[in-house]
C-alpha cells in the first residue's frame, strides 16, 4: 500500500466513524422512487421484483453486459409495471439518467465497486449485493464514496431485516445464554465444490465478455467462469466463505457486539473433496477468528448438504447456559445441565416469517426518503466482508494474520497485504477520491 493511499485510508475512515446517523441529501427524491438495475440475471432481478412489489417504485432503466438478460428482464418489467425499462450495455451510460433516484447492483463481485462508487457520485443512494466486494481495499474506497457523496448505501445481506434474526441476536445479547465462548459459523453446500470443467470457448452472441471481466484479469471465455459459477474463482469472488459467510459472520459480529477485526485469524482447509472440477477454492475450509475471551470457527464443505445439528449451514453461540442456533428458518436453544442443574430451559424453535428479503428492501426505501441510515449500512458490510475476506486471506497465505485496522494493512506481511488489494487491468482504476 502506497504512503498516500494509506494515509487517504486513515482519513476516510475517521471521517467515516464521524458520520452522524442521518444523512443529509443533496437532492430528495420526489414521491415516486425512480430505480434502475445493474446485472439482471440471478440477485439482481430477485431484488427489483421486490422493490417493484412495492408502491410507488418505478423502474427506468435496466443495465447487462448480456443481451439474453437484458431483454428477458425489460419483459419481465413489462409485464409488473406496465411499461418497458430503458435498456443499456454500459452502466457508465446508465449512470448518466438524471432520473434514477436509486441503484440496484446486481453483478458479480469484482464489479461491485466501481458502479457503487460512480453511482454515489452521481448523487444516486445504492442498494448492492453482498459481499460488498472483492477485495478489502474496494470496501474501504466504497465506504469513503458513501461518507463522501452522502448517499444512503445499503447491502444485501437481508438478515439484518429479518424478524427472527432480529429477536436470536436480542436473546444473545440480553446475556441469557450466560458465558458466550465459542461462535460457530458453517456453510455446507454442493456447489461450494465447483463442477466438472469444461474447455474454452467462443463468447455467446450478445454479450459484451470484455465489459463481463472489467478490472478482472484478461482469459479466454468459459462457461464455467462466467454466470453464477464465478464465485468460484478468485478474480470474480471469494467462494463459500465470502458467498455465506458475510450473512452469517454477520450475525456473529451483531450478537457479540464487535466493532473492529479479531486478533488473529488463521485457516487451514484445502480442495480434498473436488480436486479435478472447476473451481479455485478449497472445498473444505475452517477458520479461527481469535479474540480475548472467545473464539469464533468459520467452517465449509463444499459438495455436501448436511451439517451440525442438522442443518447444512448456521450460526451457533455455544454459552455456558445454553446454545443458541438459527438459520434462515428458525433459533433454538438447548439448555445445559441436568435435573436440578438445568441451567436454562430449552426455548424451541421460533420461526421465520420468511420475510427478510421484503423487509430489507422496505427499510432501504424508506432511508431514502428519511436520510437514516438503513439496517445494514454500508460500514456493517465492510466490516462483515472484511472478516469473510480474512478468512480466505489466511487459507491462501497458510500464515497466522493480523490486521491493523488503522493502518489498513497487514502487520508484516507483505503477501497478505497483495491479497487485501485491488489489482485492476488497465484502463479500469480505482479511484483515490483525494
Ligand atoms: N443477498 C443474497 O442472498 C444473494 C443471493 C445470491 C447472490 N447474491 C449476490 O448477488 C450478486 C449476483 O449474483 P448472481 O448469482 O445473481 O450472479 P449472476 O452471474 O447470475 O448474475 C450477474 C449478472 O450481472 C451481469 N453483469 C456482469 N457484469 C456486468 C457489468 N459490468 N455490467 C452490467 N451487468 C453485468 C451478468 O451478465 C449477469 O446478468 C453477487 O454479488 C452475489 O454474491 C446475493
């Protein structure tokens, strides 16, 4: 990291932590909020068809590198609000409308960055996927264009609006689980061992491949990079640990109140399972987050569907009255001790409304009309991100890491600090904003 960028670092997270909790527009938008999607095809879509469910959103224009989505969605659009979107292959034409009031990005995550930022500077609010980026250098340069441009900037990591959720993390924190020592994460999922490669070849008719890669290194067209199975590879994203694991690292950070990295992060793990498929990820990956007094274990098998107490993925606080767990159906908790020692009854399981998604998408919306800040405010998702990344950081370096927060930077190593940064191919840059 260059003495100007780190210095740029240091101020713009101070300026950052100064922000007070409503943010001061520069224009409000008029009653109807006018939105606009960039990358059509899986998330991106699944969001709009939520804001679109909703009164008063219009969508204006729609944004993909592929022709296929594109028109599949101006259909889509059609057909919910009775009127077609404008379509563009370039989201900096897109980013031009003087009409969007707010942006969904929807593409994959190497081109979260440089669409949130120039879409802050146009002085429109964003609604971006999860993880908010690739590499930890983007999410500082993303927080600082939020803080910068006083937009409202949320993330997709819907959880933070769920009701169950909401109430599992209360029951942590109001202490009834006793001593917390141990949080458990785990993501076992098939895709999360890749597929069966398959050879190179042309690029499809109708998408623009070299606007597909971006910042991202320059190869040949494969199927098997490209649509949803990029996150298997690291030029594009980060695998299970950053697909799950900022939704549920998240949920670890919340219930334990944590407000910056852990002491040491170390990962061991490897591709044991799927090692002739296409992917560039381990398949099974565990993480020890180290603190003062806990430990939080990241852990991922890709390729199967099982895991501990009978769900393939979830959040675990392990206390010394009971342990707490939840995923996206329900929380429980199991009680310890025995007879007369019971320590805690068990609480059985609290359902999710299934509302999470719904919800996220209403509190953006309302933040943009009230300037709040919205329930998962960009700073919550650098920080979640930045523990996912750690996670992976470890496991591709093999070493015990430390992160100085202030400085941005590695203590003494060199080789993970290359990993926190961004690596862009000419002509894309990311910006200073100095
Ligand atoms: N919140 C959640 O629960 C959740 C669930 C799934 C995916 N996601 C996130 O959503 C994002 C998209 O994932 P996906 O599975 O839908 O990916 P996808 O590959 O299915 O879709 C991405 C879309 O972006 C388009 N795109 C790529 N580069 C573009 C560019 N420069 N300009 C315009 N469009 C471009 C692609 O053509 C494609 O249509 C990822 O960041 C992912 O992590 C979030």
């Amino acid at each position: 990291m260059s003495p100007t960028r780190r210095e740029f670092m240091q101020t713009s997270l101070a300026a950052a932590v100064a922000v007070p909790a409503v943010l001061s527009a520069s224009s409000k938008p008029s009653e109807t909020l006018v939105i606009g999607l960039i990358g059509c095809k899986g998330m991106g879509w699944a969001d709009l068809k939520d804001f679109l469910d909703e009164p008063n959103v219009r969508c204006a224009a729609l944004c993909d590198i592929d022709d296929k989505y594109l028109n599949e969605r101006a259909e889509n659009v059609l057909e919910k609000q009775g009127k077609k979107p404008k379509l563009y292959k370039d989201y900096r034409k897109f980013l031009e409308r003087k009409d969007l009031d707010a942006v969904i990005i929807g593409t994959p995550d190497h081109w979260h960055c440089l669409p949130t930022i120039e879409a802050c500077e146009a002085g429109k609010d964003v609604y971006v996927e999860k993880p908010l980026a690739n590499t930890i250098e983007e999410c500082d340069v993303m927080l600082q264009a939020a803080r910068r441009y006083n937009r409202v900037v949320t993330v997709g990591m819907q959880q933070r609006s769920g009701k169950h959720w909401q109430e599992a993390i209360q029951f942590v924190r109001d202490g009834n689980l006793g001593i917390i020592r141990q949080v458990k994460f785990w993501a076992n999922f098939n895709y999360g061992g890749g597929s069966p490669a398959i050879p190179d070849e042309p690029v499809p008719g109708g998408v623009d491949y070299e606007m597909w890669l971006g910042p991202a290194p320059n190869r040949p067209f494969n199927q098997k990079r490209f649509h949803g199975s990029w996150r298997m590879f690291w030029d594009y994203g980060g695998g299970l640990q950053t697909d799950w694991g900022v939704h549920l690292i998240d949920m670890g950070i919340w219930g334990m109140n944590i407000q910056g990295p852990p002491k040491s992060t170390r990962a061991t793990g490897g591709n044991f399972a799927s090692y002739s498929n296409a992917t560039e990820m381990s398949d099974t990956q565990n993480v020890l987050y180290e603190f003062d007094d806990f430990s939080m274990i990241w852990e991922h098998n890709g390729g199967i569907q099982s895991g501990p107490w009978g769900r393939n993925y979830g959040v675990a606080f392990l206390g010394t009255n009971g342990t707490l767990i939840a995923d996206r159906d329900n929380w429980e908790v199991i009680g310890e001790g025995w007879g007369d020692d019971k320590r805690m009854v068990d609480v059985p399981q609290q359902k999710s409304d299934q509302m999470s998604h719904v919800n996220h998408v209403r509190n953006f919306i309302q933040c943009v009309k009230t300037r709040k800040k919205p329930a998962c405010d960009i700073e919550i998702a650098r920080l979640a991100a930045l523990y996912a990344h750690l996670g992976n950081i470890a496991y591709r370096t093999g070493d015990v890491i430390v992160w100085d927060d202030a400085n941005r930077s590695f203590v003494n190593n060199p080789k993970a600090d290359k990993l926190a940064m961004a690596h862009y191919r000419k002509p894309w840059s990311l910006p200073t904003l100095s």
